[in-house]
C-alpha cells in the first residue's frame, strides 16, 4: 500500500508518495493563508493521480502538520527531514535544511538524528530573507542568484530581515549596482548558514559532503557560495526539497 507524506511548510505546502520502498510522487503548493486549504488542496491533486488519501496512511510534519485534517498521525519536521535526508543521501552525514522560515542542521548516523540545531528566531539566513530582497530588487530568487554571480559584495549587517530590507533600500537609493547588492544579500545568506552549521560540520572529514535541503536545493549560486564557505562539497538533488515529505511518508 502507498503512504503518503504531507509537510505543510511556512512557504510552501509538499506531498511525497512512497510505495514498496520508492519515492513515486511528489506535489508541491504554495500554502498560502491557509494550511487546510493548502492541504485540501494537495489532497486534491493525490486523488487525481491515483491516491486517495482515505485508502492510504498518511502522516502529516512541518509547522502546519497539526492543520492537516486527513492525517493519521503527525511526526516533528526535524524527525521527517532526518528521515527523509538519509533517504537521498544515505545514513550518516551532516544535513543543512533552509527552510522558509527557519533554517535546520540535523546531523545523522545509522539513518537516525544524533542531534539538531534550529535558526528559528529570526528569518535572517533563511529562504523568507532571499525572497524579500529578491522580490525589493524585482527580481526572482533564481535570477537573483545568477545576478549575484556578476556582482562584487557589500555588506548587509543587519540580523532582522526588517532592518535588512531598509539597508538594501538606503543601497538602491545610493546608487549601488543591482548585482552587489544580490551578491551581498547571497553573501549574507550563506554566512549565516555556514556559522549556524559550523559545530556540526566539525564531525566530518574534509572530503566528506554536506547534504542541501529545502528550497534551495536547485540554486546553484547559493550552492556554489555554500560549498565555499563550509569548505566541504555540498550534495543535493531536485528532490531534496521534498526531504519532510517523503521523511513523512517513510514514517507512515
């Protein structure tokens, strides 16, 4: 039988599909207002690919997880992400989830969670802050990213996305190019995540990866800048963003 996993996050809403041991699906909305809704919603485009959430189990993560109304169970997101990470990537390994809202480094061996550290008090450092600063250049995150790549950095000091988003004004005002400012705001983004991820990365050897998750996952700048930074190759895939999901879908 299928199980299905739904991981309502702060940005966007995901479902995984896993059946005898294979991921089969996956589904991806934007939450929106609503997290029901946006359960509904992925429900929705489940039965029209042949799973009705009525036939199969279905556990539910993320920040919303407790609004998903045809959940048998919930699992916390960092549970699933581990899960689901070990999935992609294999049993042991450092994992760093930018979420939306929070950014997660869980560290695993033998497939489980050894331990986690969370950014969850400020979006400084998350996909929230890069879409904000790319959405007050006119820009999307992807074009942000490829415009960066041409740019020389300036800082952005700020740790409150607010007080960020003013510095960035005060730069368009002076007159700074579009491309330094999207490379200071990637510069920022990375730092943060690289010094949040720092401790647990200290476990691996200098040849071993890291494992990307999130939204992220198919930027290849902030990758690029990732790997840079933490001194360690960076491994991720498409799927990666689906890490709760399908963590979620394991689990059921």
């Amino acid at each position: 039988m299928a199980a299905i996993g739904i991981d309502i996050g702060s940005t966007a809403a995901k479902a995984a599909v896993v059946e005898d041991g294979k991921l089969v699906l996956t589904l991806v909305e934007p939450t929106g207002f609503n997290s029901v809704d946006a359960a509904n919603r992925l429900s929705a485009r489940l039965a029209e690919a042949g799973y009705d959430v009525g036939d199969c189990e279905v556990v539910a993560t993320g920040y919303g997880r407790v609004s998903v109304p045809f959940a048998d169970k919930t699992i916390t997101e960092i549970t699933c992400h581990g899960r689901g990470a070990a999935f992609l990537f294999g049993s042991d390994g450092v994992v760093v989830d930018i979420g939306g809202q929070d950014t997660k480094v869980i560290q695993l061996a033998g497939g489980r969670v050894k331990k986690f550290l969370m950014n969850d008090k400020c979006a400084a450092g998350t996909g929230k802050f890069l879409e904000v600063m790319a959405d007050r250049l006119g820009l999307t995150q992807d074009a942000m990213g490829e415009m960066a790549r041409t740019g020389v950095p300036v800082a952005i000091s700020s740790m409150c996305t607010v007080f960020a988003e003013s510095e960035v004004i005060s730069l368009i005002g002076k007159g700074e190019p579009r491309e330094n400012i999207a490379n200071g705001v990637v510069e920022s983004v990375v730092s943060r995540v690289s010094s949040l991820a720092a401790g647990s990365l200290g476990s691996l050897a200098p040849e071993d990866a890291c494992f990307l998750t999130g939204g992220l996952c198919e930027n290849a700048y902030v990758i690029e800048r990732l790997q840079a930074n933490i001194k360690h190759p960076v491994v991720t895939c498409p799927e990666a963003r689906y890490a709760g999901a399908i963590g979620a879908a394991l689990s059921a």
